[in-house]
C-alpha cells in the first residue's frame, strides 16, 4: 500500500476535532465520512459543514466549485459499519479514554477493510495501548492534529515499536497532501512534542493561580505579550476544553498512581460545575455573548 491507494478517509467522532479533521479531509479531494453514535453531534457537525464552506468562498478562500466539490466529498452517519466499510484509512477521534479507544478499535478492526490504516488522533493515550485490540498492530499509530485542526498546521506522527515504516511514511504524506506539517516523532513518550512543553507552562499557569500570585487574565497577557504565544494557558484551556484537560489527568493517574498527575484543585471545581470553556459557554472566561 502507498497513499496513492488512499481514497476514501472515515473519522470516528463528530466532535470539535473530528468534525475539523472530517472536514480537512474532504476540502483536500478525500471521499470521507464522519461517524458518531451521538445524533446531535453529529447534526451539529453537519450543520458546520453548510455553515464553514460557503464562509470559505465569501472570504475568497475557496471558489464556489471548489466548496461544492468539498461537500459532495462529505457525508455523516452513526453507523461505524457504514462509515468504514470502504475506508482506506481510519482517523478515530473520540473521548481520550482508554477502554473506549481499545473497543472503537476492536470494532474498526473487525469493520475496516484489511489494507486500512487505524489512526488515533489521541494526545494522551498512545497507540501501543490499543494496538493490541487489533489483528494489524502494524497499521496503528497516533497521528496527532491540533485544534483547531482546519487552522493549526502541525501534526505528531508517533511511530512506537510496532508501527510499520510504510504505514508511518504514508500518514506522513497523508498530512502533506492535507496542506499540514508533520513531525517524525520516534519514540513513544507521555504527552509527546508541543503537549509536553504546554503541559509544563499550564502547570507553572495554575500553580499561579491557586498561590494568588496573579489574575488569569495577567497570566495570560504574560504569555501573549512576553513569549509571542498566540494564546495564554487559560483560553488555550477554555478553546480545547476544561473537561479535556480534566479527563486527561484523571487517565494518567490512573496509569500511574501518582498524585502529581491528579487535576489541579481549580481545573476539578470548573470540570464539576460544567465551565468546561467555549463549548459551555464558560470556563476560565464568560463566552454568553458568543
């Protein structure tokens, strides 16, 4: 297989990344489908689709031709079985815990055809740990997108020990066909590349916090107007999703057992009242007017 044999593309999970990197897909030529088990979300994906695309032509970003062309190459439904029955290749984007990962792939496995590329977009979990749910271990890898993933142009291309030279190269084409910047990342390691650097500020960021030393707000400017960074940790928190963040520490103590990795007191109290950001309409910042 080399990715001239890769046609037809299915993401598993509508949500914030998924429908993106759904979307991605098919302005790039790619006969894709997104699937979700949650009707909703998936409606929403849909309707963000009709709403993206015709934006894209009345910012001159896409002509019309090529706007139609994108959402003729799209299509949504719940059905896993639908979705990736002709999948050359298989993005999964759902909720960064493991024993879902592990099914969704035990499922896409017995469901994808055989050739298919099993894709985690997983930051957190990598793919060694769900790799074995498979009978094509080889073919499993943990190719990463940023979000927002229509607009952030890098990708983490993870090869563990059991991933394939071919299946590697060919996600890495795959993102350069997809107008993205892929990195070659040779080791299995917790949080990978970027994750790992933001993890550390977001850290320093709390702790701050919670010590009184500064407002959200100062934190944040002090990155924007110091370090260059388009965010502080607190959007980037809010954009990506407060309960995210708590999910993700939640999974690493339980995989290790240490309490440095447990959510940080503030990160707890927002995930339990729901100001999980932009999607909630709160978290670190007030986005009712939005």
């Amino acid at each position: 297989m080399n990715i001239a044999d890769v046609k037809n593309i299915a993401v598993v999970g509508a949500g914030n990344m998924g429908h993106q990197i759904s979307l991605l897909c098919a302005i790039h030529g790619y006969k894709t489908t997104c699937t979700d088990i949650n009707t909703e979300i998936l409606k929403k994906a849909e309707a963000f689709a009709d709403s993206y695309l015709p934006g894209r032509v009345e910012k001159g970003r896409l002509t019309e031709a090529q706007a139609k062309a994108a959402r003729d190459n799209i299509s949504f439904t719940s059905s896993l079985k639908e979705a990736v029955k002709d999948a050359d290749y298989v993005i999964e984007a759902v909720l960064e815990v493991l024993d879902i990962k592990q099914k969704v792939f035990a499922a896409l496995d017995k469901l994808a055809p055989p050739h298919a590329i099993l894709a985690t977009n997983s930051s957190a979990i990598v793919s060694s740990k769900i790799a074995d749910a498979t009978n094509r271990p080889d073919k499993v890898l943990n190719v990463h997108f940023f979000n927002p993933a229509l607009v952030m142009k890098l990708v983490e291309v993870v090869q563990g020990p059991h991933v394939s030279d071919e299946t590697r190269q060919i996600s890495m084409e795959l993102c350069n066909r997809l107008e993205k910047v892929p990195v070659h990342i040779k080791k299995e390691v917790e949080g990978f590349l970027l994750n790992r650097i933001f993890g550390a500020i977001t850290r320093e960021a709390l702790w701050l916090l919670e010590m009184g030393v500064a407002s959200i707000e100062d934190i944040d400017k002090a990155q924007v107007y110091g370090a260059g960074h388009p965010m502080g940790a607190f959007r980037l928190m809010d954009l990506t999703g407060i309960d995210l963040t708590y999910t993700m520490s939640m999974e690493k103590f339980k995989e290790t057992g240490e309490p440095r990795h447990l959510p940080s007191p503030s990160v707890v109290e927002k995930y339990i009242k729901g100001e999980w950001g932009e999607k909630t309409g709160k978290g670190w910042y007030d986005y009712s007017d939005k």
